[in-house]
C-alpha cells in the first residue's frame, strides 16, 4: 500500500476502507492523507461482529486439537470453510491432518510460492476446495461470499484480528458459524 500510496502523484483522492483501524492504519492517513474525513458505518452501540455469525467457544486441550477439528468438520459438513492458524507451520500440519481424513483442503500462507496461492485461491472460490487453511497475513485479501464456517484452529493474540477473521463468514445476509478453540487456562 505504502509503495502505491508513494506512486500517486497530486491532486488525487485516497480511500482507507477497513473493518478496524488499527495504528498502522491511523500512521497512513497521517503520512498521505490532508484533511481527512472519517467516516464509520457501525453505530457506537452496534456489534462490532455481524449477528448473524454465529459464534462458538470450543475448550480443548492443545494436543488434542487436530481430533476435536476432525470431530467438528464431521458434525458441521462445511459448504466452505477458513481455518485460521497462528503460524505456517501450523496451517500446514492441520491441512495434512485434514487431507488424511478425507477433507478437501489446503494451505495459503505466504511460503507458498504465487502460482500455488493463486491456484488454491482459485480452488476455494470455485468449490473445488472445500477448506482453506490460513494464517491472517494470508487470509486479508480473501473475498468470497458462501463461507459457512470459520474456525479460529489457534486464538488470535488481537481483537482486531478475530473480528477480521469473524468477518469472512455470514456476508451479504446470509448467516455462517465461527467456532473458537480456546485450551484451559487461555484466554
């Protein structure tokens, strides 16, 4: 973004349009911004998470996560599904697990090399991978509308961060479920 921001010359227009705004964010419009104008589409009293995502707690233990999420994707029968994990390494241990049960599912994480993301890109949004298993560096620019599930493997270290991944579900009225593992003592 910085590097098109500093490609733009004047007079132009620019917009930031973000569910949340952190401080990074808040450091952009100061740098190539003047005069902004804020505008927020969320009332002060609104959910900061659409209502009608669903949203689940499941306590786990942490070495037993990969056979609760085999146990969950069984029950629920994701349409479409995100898994979010903390770290690569993760994303792609818990999609071999799921390819071992016999779920449809991949990696995207920013090892892979472009030609692969776009290709597993192109698998989720046409159906043909049921399950994307992501890191949220990964997961920003994803943009389809059918996911039903979004499964939050590792728990976010910022709130921020969840409400980002929360947001892939229930869009354009339809509903969706989020579930949580969450292990004793966490959180």
């Amino acid at each position: 973004i910085r590097k098109i921001l500093s490609m733009c010359s004047s007079p132009h227009q620019t917009m930031f349009v973000s569910a949340t705004i952190n401080d990074e964010i808040e450091r952009m419009v100061r740098v190539h911004m003047r005069d902004p104008e804020r505008v927020f589409t969320r009332k002060a009293d609104e959910a900061l998470t659409n209502p009608e995502a669903k949203q689940y707690v499941v306590t786990v233990q942490p070495w037993d996560k990969q056979r609760a999420l085999k146990m969950l994707m069984r029950q629920e029968k994701p349409s479409l599904a995100i898994i979010f994990c903390r770290t690569k390494r993760s994303a792609d241990k818990v999609a071999a697990g799921l390819v071992r049960d016999g779920v449809n599912a991949e990696p995207i994480h920013g090892d892979l090399m472009q030609t692969k993301s776009e290709r597993v890109m192109r698998g989720f949004k046409t159906g043909k991978i049921n399950v994307l298993v992501a890191t949220d560096l990964a997961s920003r620019g994803i943009d389809v509308h059918e996911i039903s599930h979004v499964l939050n493997y590792d728990v976010p270290e910022d709130p921020e961060v969840y409400v980002h991944r929360i947001g892939r579900t229930a869009r354009m009225g339809a509903s969706g479920k989020a579930f949580t593992f969450v292990a004793r003592g966490q959180g």
